[in-house]
C-alpha cells in the first residue's frame, strides 16, 4: 500500500530532480522510494560485507613488480 508523504525541498532542486526523472522517463516518486528504499537497505550492511569479494587481485607478476602491493597482499591476504 502507498502512502502520501510530504517533503519540503527548496525549488531549484525540485525542478532539477523533475528534469532528471523525466529524462529517464521515471516518475518522481519512484526516484524518491529508491532512494529511501536504497539508504534503509544499506544501513544494516557492513563496509567489510558490502565490499567482500568485490575485488580482484592482479596476476602474480605484477604483485611481485610493486613492492608495496607485494607487502599489503603478504599481510592481508595470504
């Protein structure tokens, strides 16, 4: 069930988001839930499971060409 909700937004940012949602062809309102829905769902998630497995570490030989990427990969990953 949807339920009216009122904000006040100054007005050159309610007609910049207008112009946004309408060049993607969204309504206001969807970008608004999303948003809401995207900052509610994250707050719960850690930096570490956020991130975790994001990540790629490059090819040996260009861990063994820079030392400093050699040294933090010795410390936290193997």
């Amino acid at each position: 069930m949807k339920n009216k909700l009122t904000l006040y937004v100054e007005e050159p940012v309610v007609e910049q988001a207008k112009s946004y949602a309408k060049r993607r062809k969204v309504a206001l309102s969807g970008l608004v839930e999303d948003h809401l829905r995207s900052l509610t769902d994250s707050a719960g998630t850690s930096f570490v499971d956020k991130w975790s497995g994001k990540f790629r570490l490059p090819e040996e030989s260009a861990i063994e060409k820079d030392p400093r990427l050699a040294e933090i990969v010795r410390k936290h990953v193997k």
